[in-house]
C-alpha cells in the first residue's frame, strides 16, 4: 500500500481538531461551508490483477464471481474482518464466503470518520446545535484528514454507511447492465447469490456483468431496510478462525521477505536515560551477529534512545543485545517513583480546579448545603497492554524505497513515521498489514516501525525483523495512564443524590500522542481523561465533574476502553457507596435515577434478571456504563476463598444498537470482561528509582484458565445505528467486582488492583 497523504495539510488539520470545541470556529470557515467529501469513489484506481473489475473504490469482481473487498481495518480479534464483510454481501446479495480481502491503499475514502468524531467531549444526553456543528465539522474534517486507524471500537460504527453504500452502489450497476443486456426494465429484476434474475426465467452471474457494469452511473445508492436484511443480524462464523487454528494465518512476527536478517534492541535501563557509549567489538566477535547500531541519532522523539544489534537469527541478536556493554546518562526521570506520582495527582487536587467537562447546578449551593455529605477517594495504576504477539516489525530499504511488513493499527501513520526516518517521500513507502495478534491501542504507536526502518537504512538493502521482548514491552510501553479521583456528594432526606462533585487528575493521552506521532503539541481539554465520568447517564439536578491534566513523566498510550477502563470504577463504586449510605439497594438506587433513560433500565433490568440470587457463600456485584455509544451493564458473582476474590459468573448485557452479528458481540463481551478482570485483580505497573518493576507475566499477570468466570451475554434487540462492541465490556467489570466484594466483606476497595490484605 503506497501512501498518497498529505502531511503538511493533516497537521494542520489535527491542530485544529486538537482544540475540540474550541477549534469548531475555525474549522468551519472556508472549506467547511462546502459538502463533504464522498467516500465512494478512490482518488486512484484500486490495485487488481488477472482481471478483477472494480465497481466503485471499495470493491471489484474477479471472473470467478469472487468479491475483492478493500479492507482498511486491521484484524486483531475483534473480528472485523467478518462483520465488515457481512455489510457489503448483505447490500450486493452475494454469500458472505464469497468475499476476499485485498489490503485498502492508503486512500482518504477509508479513513476513519466515526473514530475522529466520537473524539468530541460532549455528553450523551446533548442533543444541542452546538454538538451537532461540532460532530458535522470534526466529521468533514476527519474525510479530509483520511486517517486509516483502527481503534476506538469505531470500525463497524464507521464502515455501516459507507461499506453499504459500496455494496448498494455496486448491485445497482450489476442490474442496470443486466436489464441493459436482456432489454428489459431494471424494475423487473432482481438479485440473489452473486446472480441477477429475471421473472422469465434468464440469469446472469456478476463476474459476467462485471465489465459492463463498470461504466454505469449507478446514481444515490438506495440501502436496504432493516427488515429485509438476511445476513445482518445473523451470528455468522468468524471468517478468520480456519487459518487460526490451522497455523496458515499469518501475523506481523511471521513475515518472512527473502533474505531476511533478525535485531533486537539494549533498551534504556530506566525511563528517560540516554545511550552514551558502547563497546561493539566483544559483540561483532559472536557468532551470526552482523551489525551493532547505535539509533539515537536517527530516531529523535520517535523513540527512547536504544541501541540494536543484527544477526542472522533472532536468537542470537536478542543474546548479543542483552550482552553489549553500555553507558547511559541519567535522564529526568532516573529518581521517578509511584508514591511520587500520586503525590503529586493529591498536589494538584488540592491546588487546581480543573476543566469542567459537564457542571449543572450548584454541587454546594444554599439548597444543599445542610445535606448529608459523602466523600471518597479512588486510584488506579498505570497499565501495559501485554498483547500476546511481542512488539515487531519488518522493514526493508533498498533503491529509494521502504516496505513495511507490520500488524499495526495505523498503517497510514505507520508510513509517515518510516518515510521521516528513511528519508523518502511517503509515496515510496509500501506496507502489508498482517494479522494483529493482540492490539489494545499499543499498535496504535509506530515506535517499533521508526526502530526497524533505522535499523534496515543500515543493512545494505537487506530485509530486517525487529522483535522486542516480553520484558522490553512491559517495561518500555506506552502506558494506561494512572489517576486519582475525589468526589463529594450530598444526599437528601430520602437518600437521593441532590449533588455530585467529581475532579480527578492523570496524563493526558491525546496530548503525548500528537506529539509523539505527529510533532504537535498538547493543548487544551483531552476528553480521554474525563470520559466515563462526565458523561454518566444518572439524572442528578446538581452535577461538577472536573478534571486536572498532569504532566506525565511516564509515557501514556491509549489502552482498551480508555478513560472509561478506570473512571467507570470510580464512578461505579461511588454510586454504590451513596447507595449504602443511603440504606438503599444499589439496583434500586441507580433504577431511580434512570427514568428518563429507557434504554440504561432495559439494560440494567436484563442483566438483574439473568443473574438471578448468589448462591450462599456468594455475592453480587452491579455496575452500569455506557462507552464507545454501547450501554452496558454487569453483575459479578464473587466469592472470597483463602483471602483471594474469585469471579465466578459475570452476566453482561449490552445494547449496541443494531447487531451486526451476535455471535462476535458475545465473543468480544467474553474477551473484553476477561481483559479487565486481569487489569482489576492483578494488573499494575510500579515505578521505583525511573524504572518499571515488573517485567513478565509473572510480575504482571494474566488470568490463567482456572481463573476465568463464565460469561454470559444478552444482547438487547435495537434497531438504532451500529455502536461500539471492541471496548464497552471492560469498564463496568471491576466496579462489579468491587461492590460484590463490599456486599460479601464489608470492605470498600477503593484502589486497584482489587486487594483484601
């Protein structure tokens, strides 16, 4: 996929929407009076062999019948490379297994509008002209900026209007060229199976309709409705799962170019600290070891400063990096420690007022004042991502040119990074997107792309693998950001909440992100932050949810679910503490403040229902929270055996709008509860002296398969637009936890991860 952006024009453009709200004004004037840019039609023809012909700048027909799909998503177990897929064969009437993938080229019709637009710090239950300008501007300016990015659980959300039309378009063209061939009207057709068939009896398939297909102008494609979808809503297969189990599938750590050589890096031994000196010559004189490399120079802010070594197995580079002697200087970051850390979050508690992402009311006005006031404070460390397939990329540099063989989540600024590095326009930057094994916002970085292109530019034109270490992912990666959150609520005389003031604190993501990938500074409110907190559902008269910015010493990377991984603990383990402080059931308490959120009570009432009693010895757990668009609610059956919480059963209910396909909402429900029952029970990562104390999966765990609770998942029946299904099942998990273990102990846990001793 060779790159065709622009990254003068994109910087410009992602300052502007670096500035939110604010930035909307700006952002109108000039172009954004105009339409918006289609997304149906490619600025270059899609790129096809053996003749393949295209209908539109999504998809093609081979002569076999074949679908050639271009796929700008990458496919990292969310199962996007079958939902996807189900779009277009509903919309063209063709069996989803006759779909192939081909990788997208880096176009602006792939990129990903939904994710840039949900970016915008407003609340739900805004429905305001000021949202819906912001959400039309940051949308057109997110087509002009064309960013192939995966993430934000925003990949079906986004390709439903657009793959759709695709198919729609396509089918349009395949029964006009049909009724043009038999000279009948196109009204009397119809189509089913990859055929178009006439009420006499003629059929025609669509690779021989193909090429006259192509020169008709289909005009506005007309999608089908709801009730006549017979693929949609259907729980088909994962298209993925044969070459998984049968080892064919292949992920960025199985590229193998011709020729290929093998490095690994001598990371900083604490953060911020800076290669100063090294002796190569012990480590050329080992066996297979090619080169020693020095990338500092080459990497600047791309990167920590590292040195590589290059061999003729990975093995044997990994041994030769871990024995090269090295001097490092000390950064600012060498006496960096967690107690700091959060000393200095309480710092600036109590120093700063925040930006207030949603305040109604007066939280300690004259009419609440002499109320009963509740407080309470929460914490969350800092995470790794600990994806199973270890941080790599292949890159090779020959004659003016880049490839990239890489599972990454941004392919497009996977290509900027490699052209900055080697020196070349983007346009002579190719890439292959490979299966992710494992994503969780690390692969949204390209700091291993920058590493390996540096490390390639000096191997002579040959093809070199990077591969980083279980150790050097945990303590080099970009992390969850820790916080810390106070609130303060006052509660009536009949126990309801009249007031609720939030303000918590932790590094900003959005902020480090620009900077690292993109040169631009952080400014302004991050909604990352605050996200799951100001924009809770519950209906509270008097409401001030703040939040402080850090400057974070420890690099911040975005982590599955975001600000809602910790802030819906916080926020979920408050409500249920003002529940017991109001002597009131917690299912009860949160019911009342959802009349006016029908969807949040079937939820909430679906999950309630299917969980049933605990048994004896057991507790209950409930949490409720809406993230990526999708309402989602939990209850966690916990026991205590020999001091260690045990989750046993999690009922989860989920309502995402329109169902795609069931049977991957039910696998990403398991996976995303699995994934942060670790982070609540286990996942923590420490600082001591600038270093990071733990290092592999013994240190950093996992749940091991005696550990995993049986998940069972409702999907609620929605006919509203497609929502976010990656993500929203890890927030509402630990809070579950949480409140099933006061509920069983007595004990309010109020840091994680959850601990009794």
């Amino acid at each position: 996929m060779a790159a065709q952006s622009s990254p003068s024009r994109r910087r410009f453009l992602l300052g502007g929407l670096g500035l939110g709200v604010a930035g909307v004004g700006a952002l109108v004037l000039g172009w954004g009076v105009l339409p918006p840019r289609q997304r149906l039609h490619g600025s270059a023809p899609l790129p096809l062999h053996d003749g393949a012909v295209a209908l539109n700048g999504w998809l093609a027909i081979q002569a076999d019948g074949t679908v050639l799909l271009a796929m700008p998503r990458s496919e990292m177990g969310q199962g996007v490379h079958t939902a996807l897929p189900m779009l277009v064969a509903e919309e063209l009437d063709v069996p989803l297994a006759s779909v192939k993938l081909i990788q997208a080229p880096n176009d602006k019709i792939f990129g990903n509008v939904a994710m840039l637009k949900d970016s915008l710090p407003f609340h739900p239950d805004d429905q305001g002209r000021v949202k819906a300008l912001a959400q039309w501007t940051v949308a057109k300016a997110a087509r002009e900026l064309g960013v192939i990015v995966t993430g934000g659980s925003s990949s079906v959300k986004d390709g439903w209007g657009p793959m759709r039309e695709a198919g729609a378009s396509a089918r349009a063209m395949l029964l006009q060229a049909a009724a043009a061939q038999w000279q009948v009207p196109a009204a009397q057709c119809r189509t089913e199976n990859g055929d178009v068939v006439h009420p006499d009896g003629r059929r025609a398939n669509y690779a021989s309709l193909a090429q006259r297909a192509a020169a008709i102008d289909p005009g506005t494609p007309v999608l089908k409705a709801p009730r006549d979808f017979k693929l949609i809503g259907q729980p088909a297969p994962r298209r993925d799962t044969p070459s998984k189990v049968n080892g064919s599938a292949r992920f960025g750590i199985d590229a193998r170019p011709p020729g290929m050589l093998y490095a690994a890096l001598h990371l900083p031994p604490r953060l911020g600290d800076t290669l100063s000196a090294f002796d190569a010559a012990p480590i050329l004189a080992m066996p297979g070891v090619k080169k020693v490399l020095d990338l500092t120079p080459q990497l600047a802010q791309r990167s920590v400063s590292c040195a590589a070594v290059v061999a003729d197995t990975w093995w044997r580079a990994r041994q030769a990096a871990a024995a090269l002697p090295t001097q490092w200087k000390a950064g600012p970051q060498a006496n960096l420690s967690s107690a700091g850390v959060y000393a200095e979050f309480a710092r600036l508690l109590d120093s700063e007022a925040g930006y207030a992402y949603h305040a109604s009311g007066e939280v300690e006005g004259k009419a609440v004042q002499d109320m009963r006031r509740v407080s309470a404070e929460y914490r969350a460390p800092f995470l790794a991502h600990a994806a199973m397939e270890p941080v790599n990329c292949t890159a090779q540099v020959k004659d003016g040119k880049v490839m990239l063989w890489v599972s990454t989540q941004a392919p497009g600024i996977a290509v900027d990074v490699a052209a900055k590095v080697a020196g070349v326009d983007a346009q002579d930057v190719s890439i292959e997107v490979l299966l992710l094994g494992g994503g969780f916002g690390r692969r949204l970085e390209v700091d291993m792309v920058a590493q390996a292109v540096a490390i390639a530019l000096q191997c002579d034109g040959a093809p070199v693998q990077l591969v980083w270490t279980r150790e050097q992912d945990t303590k080099h990666d970009m992390y969850r950001p820790a916080a810390l959150a106070r609130f303060a609520a006052r509660l009536d005389e009949h126990g309801r909440i009249a007031s609720w003031d939030n303000k918590s604190v932790s590094g900003s993501i959005t902020h480090q992100y620009l900077q690292r990938n993109f040169g631009l500074p952080g400014a302004g409110p991050d909604k990352t932050t605050a996200e799951g907190e100001f924009d809770m559902p519950y209906e509270i008269a008097n409401q001030r949810i703040a939040h402080v910015i850090a400057d974070s010493p420890v690099p911040v990377g975005y982590w599955r679910s975001v600000g809602h991984s910790h802030n819906a603990f916080f926020k979920e383990s408050f409500i249920d503490e003002l529940a017991h402080a109001a002597g009131q059931d917690g299912i009860a308490f949160r019911r009342a403040m959802l009349l006016k959120h029908p969807r949040h009570l079937a939820v909430l009432d679906a999950a309630v229902a299917r969980a049933g009693s605990a048994p004896p010895g057991h507790a209950h757990g409930v949490a409720l929270h809406q993230s990526f668009g999708s309402i989602v609610a939990q209850v966690a059956q916990v026991s205590v055996e020999n001091g260690e919480i045990r989750v046993q059963r999690v009922v989860c209910a989920i309502d995402c709008g329109i169902a795609v396909n069931p049977n991957i909402i039910a696998q990403q429900m398991e996976s995303a509860v699995l994934f942060g029952l670790s982070a609540a029970l286990g996942g923590e990562i420490t600082f001591q002296e600038g270093k990071v104390e733990q290092g592999n999966f013994h240190d950093y765990p996992v749940l091991r398969m005696g550990q995993t609770p049986e998940v069972e998942t409702i999907i609620i029946a929605s006919a509203e637009h497609p929502e976010g299904v990656g993500e929203p099942g890890t927030p509402p998990i630990a809070p579950a936890v949480a409140n099933a273990v006061f509920s069983l102990t007595g004990k309010r846990l109020r840091s994680l991860p959850l601990r009794l001793g």
